[in-house]
C-alpha cells in the first residue's frame, strides 16, 4: 500500500471547499494508512479553478475532467459536482482504475446507479457516496444504541429536513432548480439525506406514498458562475420555468414493520438547514436535530417511575465516534467535520480493501426509494419498492 494517495477532485463550489477540507484535515486529526495529496483540481473555467486550486492548495490544475480521469498518477477521483454529471465521471474513473469519492445524490436515476454500482465493482474499485450526516459523533452513536438494542424494537420513524434558501420569489433559477440537472427537487438533494439515515438507523423501506408541490412557476435566470453555496446572482432580466418540485412528502412502512414520515422542503421560512430526526422505540427514544449537531435527546423507560423525561446528551465524550480524534470533552465540532470523518474512514476502506459505507449499492436503494416516491405522487398511489 502506498504511503501517500493522489486525489484529483472535480467541482470547485460549495461542495468542493467541503472536500478540499476534508483531504487536508483528515491525516491531521486521524491516524490513517495513507497520506492525501491533494494533487489536481478540476473545472472549466480555468480562472475560478485556478483560484480555487491556489485557495485549497491543490498542486495542479485541470479543465477537462476526462484528462484528469486517465492521469496515471491520479488514485482517487472525487467527484463534487451536481448528479447530473455523476454517472459518466464515475464510469470512466471505474474504468480507469480509480477508487470513487462522490458527492450526493449519487445520480440522476436508478438505472444510472445500477450500472455504477456494477461497473464499480467489475473494476474492483472502492466506491464511497457522501451522505456525511452519519458520520457526525451522535448519529453513529445513535446507531450504536439502535444496534444493542438499546431502543427495543422501532416502531416509528420522523423526519424532516427543512430550508428556506429559495423563499423569495426573485431568488434565481440554480441549477438545483432545474430538473435536467437535478433531476428533482428536495426530495433528491434533501429527502437523499433523510433516507440514507432511515436506513443507517431503522433499515430497509418496503412501501412509499408520496406528495409533491410546486409553490413558484417561474424565476429569474441565474448567473451560474456568480451563484454556489446556496446564493445565487440573476443574469438580464429574463424569468425560466421551475422544473422541479418545491416541497415533498413521503410516508413509508419500513422491511421490519416499523412506519416513518419524511418532509423535505425549502420553503420553510426560518429553517435553515434543520434536519431532525425522531425514533421511537419499544425501550426508548432518540430526538436529532443537525443544528445543535453536538447533542441529542434520549428517553429511557428503564429510568426509574416519577424521573422519566427526555434527556440531553452531549455527543462529545471520547465514547461518541470520531469526537476524541478532536478536542477535550465538551468542545464542539461543526458542519464541516463529518466530511473530514468521510475522508478518514474513506482512505482506511481504501488501504484495506474494504467497502466505506454508505456506498453505491446504499446509493442504489436510495434512489430507488425517491423514485418510488416520485411515482407514488404522480400516480396518487402507494408505491412497493
Ligand atoms: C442544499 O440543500 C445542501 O447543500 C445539500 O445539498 C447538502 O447535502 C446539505 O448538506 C446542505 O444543504
């Protein structure tokens, strides 16, 4: 095994400083097989990547990501880019041998994930699908109280990822806007993460009933290479039509019996990246919400009679997964962290040969999940996956 790993990433946005952070931090904060060298960046406008690349430290610079693919000194591809470029970069980078570091949603459809997940596969490289949000300390911890059963058996799922970044009606059309792009609204970008927890933490989904809507027709053009990170600059005064939903809803009976609701919207004025989660169990509860990362709620029925209530935990004991690679007790960590857990895990799977989950067969049942639900709402019937 090598001592150091050359990463080559594409897309320099939002999601590109998310990861550049997370190949740098990593080998500071985790001990790891294998250094990351941040070696080349990609994009097509050579002046913002450059920048970028001089910002993040990358050494070297690309505007074709097909060239990028094939460098023979490239061992990782990280794909940080929208779906819908996703399943042709993963295939060639497969092909070529490279292990797969890719941004969520994983794709555009099911059949697209399929033939990743098989081409992966065939070529033996690792693939790895970032939903970061199980690699916070209190959700992988959470799943640790699940597995021992902690919570008894699970009866109830709920869950809601809620923003409010496309409120005003003047806020341009962004490519997540868009549906050849993005293929649907929140129910990919956001009912993706809801669902790959719903599967970390309660398991498979059987059944989905589905309902989608659209509050805005049109917007302003949007200005894509001023626009990331969830603000956006208007190009002229032209207005596009809204092709993707701007609210979904999906309720769904779980393999092993359990129900759950999932809301995910981006008209929840005052919501900003409020993802919460609650399930409830035979023995007891957990209450998660992504905002106050650090901490979440457990009740207890074997709390004795009279003292039961919900309690608070902190989630930064060397204990919680991941927390006592940072600070002492009590010393919070942020939004950015779990991607810096992703890279590390991601480079140990790497090292040892081993799957980094989520992966793309997860990816795989996640798309099948929001399709089911895409398909429930436009039939206005339950959907069996
Ligand atoms: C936009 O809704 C978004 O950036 C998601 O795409 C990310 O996955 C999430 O972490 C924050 O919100």
């Amino acid at each position: 095994m090598k001592d150091q790993l050359n990463i080559g990433i594409i897309g320099y946005k939002f999601m590109g400083r998310a990861h550049s952070n997370g190949w740098r931090q990593a080998p500071l904060f985790f001990d790891i097989p294998a250094t990351p060298v941040l070696k080349a960046a990609c994009g097509r406008h050579e002046p913002y990547v450059r920048a970028f690349a001089d910002k993040w430290g990358w050494e070297e610079v690309e505007t074709d990501w097909k060239k990028l693919v094939s460098r023979p000194d490239i061992d990782i591809v990280d794909i940080a880019l929208p779906q819908n470029l996703h399943y042709e970069i993963a295939l060639a980078a497969a092909k070529e041998g490279k292990h797969i570091f890719c941004e969520k949603p994983l794709s555009m459809t099911s059949r697209q994930a399929e033939e990743m997940l098989k081409v992966c596969e065939d070529n033996g490289v690792t693939h790895y699908l970032n939903h970061n949000y199980r690699r916070t300390p209190a959700v992988a911890y959470i799943r640790k109280m699940v597995d021992s059963g902690q919570l008894g058996r699970i009866f109830h799922w709920r869950c809601a990822y809620q923003q409010d970044w496309i409120v005003d009606p003047d806020f341009p059309l962004t490519w997540q806007l868009r549906q050849d792009v993005a293929q649907a609204g929140p129910q990919w970008d956001l009912n993706s993460h809801a669902v790959d927890l719903a599967h970390f933490l309660v398991g498979d989904i059987e059944t989905v009933t589905s309902m989608i809507t659209s509050f805005i027709g049109e917007r302003p053009v949007a200005d894509e290479t001023a626009s990331g990170s969830l603000s956006a600059q208007a190009q002229g005064t032209g207005k596009e039509k809204v092709t993707v939903e701007d609210a979904a809803l999906m309720i769904v009976k779980f393999k092993n019996g359990a129900i759950g609701s999932f809301e995910a919207t981006r008209f929840a004025t005052g919501r900003k990246n409020h993802l919460t989660f609650e399930l409830y169990g035979s023995k007891g509860s957990i209450l998660f919400n992504m905002e106050r990362m650090n901490e979440f709620q457990y009740y207890s029925l074997d709390d004795q009679a009279g003292q039961q209530g919900f309690r608070t935990i902190l989630a930064t004991e060397p204990e919680h997964p991941y927390a006592g690679n940072w600070w002492p007790a009590g010393h919070i960590i942020g939004y950015e962290h779990a991607f810096v857990h992703a890279v590390a895990d991601f480079i140990k799977g790497v090292a040892a040969g081993t799957p980094v989950k989520p992966d793309f067969e997860d990816g795989l049942k996640i798309m099948q999940v929001l399709e089911a639900g895409l398909e429930s709402a436009e039939a206005g019937r339950q959907v069996t996956i």
